[in-house]
C-alpha cells in the first residue's frame, strides 16, 4: 500500500512540474521557467547519477545546499553593504554635505 502512495505521489508531482505538451513552455519573464531549467541543466551535468541509482537520490540535499548558500550569501553582502553605507550617510549628514557630493573649496586669502 504504502509503495503505490508513493508511486500516486510521484506521478502527481511529476505531472505537476514536468510541462508535457505545453505549449507555452518556458513562459516568459514574470515566470522563472528559463532560469529553473538552465538550473537544472546546470546541476545535471555537475552531479550525474552514479549507475544503478534513482535521480532523485540527493537532489533534495543539493537543492537545500544551494539555497542555504544563497542566503548566508545574500545576507551576509547585504549586511556588509547596509554596514558600510549607513555609517557614511551619517558622517556625511553630520558635515552638511549630501552623500556623493564633493567638498566645497574654501577660499582662502
């Protein structure tokens, strides 16, 4: 019973993702068709299957890496980026200038 729940999950889930005689497929830009199937292509060339193996042996794992990775990464540049630009706004509101603006020449006599 519990080997055909299985195989009932993984024909929906195969039904649902795989675009069989679409023919809008890949749909343009709002949707990321084009980029999720050059992902795909990407890491089946970077992680073929050894033989004997199902494809979806460590796919879930690869995918979970990547976003992991994504995200510290994401974070991490934005936390740098918010570090650096914040403080310099500041310092640079405290001087009467704008941000991006270049000194005013003092005359001098």
């Amino acid at each position: 019973m519990a080997v055909l729940l299985l195989g009932v999950a993984l024909v929906f889930r195969l039904r649902w993702g795989t675009p069989w005689g679409d023919a809008g497929w890949p749909r343009p830009f709002p949707y990321p068709d084009s980029a999720l199937d050059a992902l795909h292509d990407w890491w089946d060339k970077r992680n073929p299957p050894p033989p004997g193996s199902f494809k979806y042996h460590g796919e879930y794992y690869t995918i979970l890496l990547f976003l992991d990775l994504t995200v510290v990464s994401v974070s991490a540049l934005l936390g740098v980026t918010l570090g650096v630009v914040l403080p310099l706004k500041r310092f640079m509101k405290g001087t009467g200038q704008e941000a991006g603006e270049a000194p005013c020449a003092v005359a001098s006599d």
